[in-house]
C-alpha cells in the first residue's frame, strides 16, 4: 500500500520535469527514438509510450516544429524548438532553477535538523 | 505466429482507430518506425517491447487531451445522484408490485433516470470546461439545518394524515373509508404505532428547538422502519372500496420511495 503510493508519488514527481528534459534537447532537430536514446543516456529514462505522444502534443501546442526526412534509411519525422518553444524552455529552465534552489535549502534544513 | 512486422501493423491499427481520423496516417507512419526502431534495439520478443509499449487506448489518450464526459470533481456526485435515484425508482417498482400492481416500467424508468443524469452532468462538465469563471466558489449564508416551523408543520401533517386515515370512517358517512377486517387486526394498529412514536421524536425535537446525535439516529431508524413498515402494509388491501384503497396505497408507495432517499442520502453522509 505504502510502496503504491510511494511509486505513483515519485512518477508524479518525475512527470513533472518530463516536459522540461524533452525540450532541453531539442534545440537541435531529433526523431524520438533518438531523444529517448539521448535523455536514457542521461539519467532519465521516459517510457516509449509516454514520450512519442508527449511529441505531438507539445507540436500541437506550438512549441516543436516537425519535418519528415528520410534520407537516412526509413521516414522518420524529426522534432525541434519552435520560436515559442524555445521562450517556453527558457521560463521552464529559470522556474526549475529557482525551485531546484528552494528544494536545496529545504532539503538542506531538514538533513541540519536530523543531525 | 504473426511476424513482427505483423505485430507492429496490428498495434498501431488498434492505436490510430481511437485517433481523430485528420491524426491517424500520420501518426501511423511516425510509431510504425519508432516501434520497429525499438524492437531491433532491445532483446527479447516483438510482443514483449510492444506490450510494454502500454495498452493501445491508454496510448491514443496520451495523443490528445482525454474529454471527460462526468468531470472527475463531479464523480462523487454523480454516483451519489445515480444510486439514489435508482433506489428511488427500484423501491416505488416494489412497492407497486407487492401492492399488486405491475412493476413493468421500473428499469426503463431507472435507465431513463441514469441517461438524464449523464446529459446534465455532461452539460455541468462542459460548462465548467468552457467557462471556468462560472465554478468559482462564492461566500453564501449557511444553510439553516433545523427549522423549528418546518417541524411543526410536519407534527401537523401528519397529525391531519393520521386522523384522516384512522377516523375518517367516524367522520364520513360513506363506506368509502371502511377499513378492511384485515387492515384493522394488525397493519393498522402496528401503523399507528409508529406513527404515534414518529410524532413523539417530532415533538421532542421542537422542544429542544436542535439535533441531538441519538435523536438523529433515531429519525434515521424510524424513517428507515417506515420504509418497511409501508412496503409491508401496501401487500393487501387497506380500505373496502376500491378507488379509495388504491389511492392511499400509492400515497404510501410515494412517500416511503421519497423517504428512502433521504435514509439513502443521510446514510452516505454518514458513511463517506
């Protein structure tokens, strides 16, 4: 019961930062394997069902821009920063930083407290 | 044994048909290639990567933004909304029958009950969706939960109820209000008996002008014994005269189906 809450608790927080990690790589055009490849290759593995449609719908929203190429074996449709996406990412990025600030010094307290 | 080609064509068949037909050839193409792209890079079966893939609707949902047809705020009520009204209906549909009536019309009348509920909480959705503003809080006057009027204008309705039926026979020449032998040996007097003990709690509540918590439970008991009670009596007849007798059993069957309601509603207050 505990362990259930912990796993949904910790997904919530991981969704969170998702959007974020997927638009900080994508300043330059990737197709979504290869996003997935790259954002695994640094520590943060996003589940193939959750991140090619996340694609989309930030396309949707205005801030990806997309084009198929194929010049390298198969179709494959390549993703990147649209205008809007790119001023999205930099408030996204300074919000994070401030918050990764706040976390630090709570997360600081409590470890000062406990000693 | 279908190839993994076959795997992958079958997979993304059943995820575009959820998608809006202007999304599904491209989408298609896009996840035929990524699938493929995952399945030659990860050990194992073609059907292993794909179920951990996730289930095809719950992937068509992550494509768009899901409309809820009951929002989830509104779930609680809604299913509040649907049990009650049904053991409303459920309940008049027995009383009918055990009254010798046919109980025909009752699941039409609660699958008729349930697909209005749903239109208006859709509307309720819809409207919250479309213009947020509307389902903002604002600061009303809280509701007065006991009215010392109300319960004296209820010791008098039922005051009036109770003579009607157990003394109109003295007041009114006609045999119309002649109880059956049946009626008089034991349903009228158990009857009567509740409801002399139903009026004493009315009194005893105006007197203290407030609820107690026994004297709310002991509504609730009286109000569900009453239930009962009238599903019992309605079985057989009640006056001599026909109109008279069929008119008094479909007051009682519409006020125990009124009642169970409120026991209904009080009981999920209580519990939830």
């Amino acid at each position: 019961m505990v362990s259930d809450a912990s796993d949904k608790l910790e997904q919530e927080l991981r969704r969170g930062v998702v959007v974020l990690a997927v638009l900080s790589q994508l300043r330059t055009l990737r197709y979504g394997y290869e996003l997935r490849q790259s954002l695994s290759e640094r520590g943060l593995s996003i589940e193939e069902g959750t991140l090619y449609p996340l694609l989309r719908r930030l396309e949707s929203q205005g801030a990806l821009r997309s084009e198929w190429q194929t010049a390298q074996g198969p179709p494959r449709r390549y993703y990147v920063l649209s205008d809007d996406g790119r001023r999205l990412y930099d408030r996204l990025a300074t919000s994070w930083q401030t918050l990764t600030e706040a976390m630090g010094q709570l997360l600081e307290g409590d470890r000062n407290a406990d000693r | 044994m279908l190839t993994a080609d076959q795997l992958i064509d079958t997979y993304v068949a059943d995820v575009t048909r959820l998608l809006p037909s202007r999304q599904r050839a491209d989408v298609a193409l896009e996840l035929r290639t990524l699938l493929a792209d995952e399945i030659a890079d990860r050990p194992g079966s073609a059907l292993d990567v794909l179920q951990d893939f996730g289930r095809p609707d719950e992937v068509a949902a992550r494509y768009g933004t899901p409309v809820s047809v009951i929002e989830p705020v509104h779930t609680r009520l809604f299913l509040k909304f649907a049990v009650v009204g049904s053991l409303f209906f459920l309940y008049a549909g027995l009383m009918r029958v055990l009254s010798g009536q046919s109980g025909s019309g009752t699941a039409i009348a609660v699958f008729v009950y349930l697909g209005v509920l749903l239109v208006i909480f859709a509307i309720a959705g819809w409207q919250r969706r479309r213009w947020p503003s509307t389902a903002a809080w604002q600061p009303h006057p809280r509701t007065e939960r006991f009215s010392r009027t109300g319960r004296v204008a209820a010791i008098v309705a039922w005051t009036a109820g109770t003579v009607v039926l157990f003394a109109s026979g003295r007041i009114f020449p006609a045999q119309v209000f002649t109880f059956t032998d049946d009626f008089a040996r034991l349903r009228g007097p158990v009857l009567l008996s509740w409801i002399l003990v139903a009026l004493g709690l009315q009194v005893i509540l105006v007197m203290q002008g407030g609820w107690r918590p026994w004297s709310r439970t002991a509504e609730l008991v009286l109000n569900a014994l009453m239930c009962v009670l009238f599903a019992w009596v309605v079985t057989r007849p009640i006056f001599t005269a026909g109109p008279t007798d069929e008119a008094m059993r479909n007051a009682m069957v519409l006020i125990a189906a009124v009642t169970i309601v409120s026991v209904a509603s009080r009981v999920w207050h209580r519990t939830v």
